[in-house]
C-alpha cells in the first residue's frame, strides 16, 4: 500500500461522504408529495463517493511518490493560495449577518478572483464584471424566480 497525497485525500472524502450521507438520514421527511430533503445531498454525495473511490484505487495503482512532511514551511508556500480560499470563505461566512448573501457573495467572489487570479488594473475590473454577473444572476435567480429567502443582512434590506 502506497501512502501518497492522493491517498489521504481519497480516505479523507470517503469518510466524509459515509458521514454526511449518515447525516442525511437524520433529516425530516416531506410532507404533501414534496420531494424529500435528503434527496439532492444524496444526489451530490454519491457521485463523490464514487469519485473518491477510483481516486484511492488509482492512488494505490499509480506511481506517485509517497507524502513526505519534512519540509512543512514549503508545503504551506505551496499551498498558499487554497488556504487563502478557505480563509476568505470563512469570513464570507462570519460577515453574513452584516453583508448578507448579496454584498457577501459579491465581496467573496470578487476577492476569491483577484487572490487565484491577480491584482492588476485590468484583471480587477474582469474580476468586478465576473462577480457582479454571476453572483446577482444567481441572487435572482435564487430569490426572485424560486422564491427562495436568503439572507438579506443589516447593511442592505432587499425584501
């Protein structure tokens, strides 16, 4: 058995999805033929699953190097950028009460691009278009065509 990188991510998701598919059972069931809650968690956590499962059987076939965690000051300038991610996910999520899903989202993407993709004049202004397009299209589309109710936080009232 080989202990490489795609290893520990392949045991890592499989964990995840046998937790979070444990999880879903714990749901409340619908009522009035309503299409039950577990069903799009199990739809996104089975395909994962089984992606995980060919990622740790081709983990074990190929010929990778196995991990070595000697040099942590260089694995973590390796990965930089997608601990940056998880940081500024993480404060979407703690600012969501005072932005809201609007202002957050466009925030987050808008710094989530600049961060993987560059800080220059021209890129930020794409970063802008990119953000204002997709994060207010899924807004409305969210909200205004399926009559969903997200957060609205307290600096802008939308409903």
């Amino acid at each position: 058995m080989t202990l490489n990188r795609d290893f520990f991510v392949a045991v890592f998701f499989l964990v995840l999805v046998v937790v979070m598919y444990a999880a879903s059972y714990s749901l409340p069931e619908p009522m009035f033929n309503q299409l039950a809650s577990w069903t799009w968690p199990r739809v996104i956590l089975i395909p994962l699953g089984i992606l995980s499962l060919v990622l740790l059987i081709q983990s074990q076939t190929s010929g990778l190097e196995a991990a070595t965690f000697s040099d942590l000051k260089g694995w973590l300038r390796d990965n930089t950028n997608p601990f940056l991610c998880f940081v500024l996910f993480f404060g979407f999520l703690y600012l969501m009460p005072l932005l809201g899903m609007l202002l957050g989202g466009l925030l987050y993407v808008f710094l989530t691009l600049c961060v993987l993709g560059g800080w220059q004049p021209r890129q930020m202004v794409l970063h802008i278009a990119i953000s204002a397009v997709f994060v207010v299209g899924m807004w409305s589309i969210f909200s205004l065509a399926l009559g969903v109710v997200l957060p609205e936080g307290t600096i802008l009232r939308v409903y």
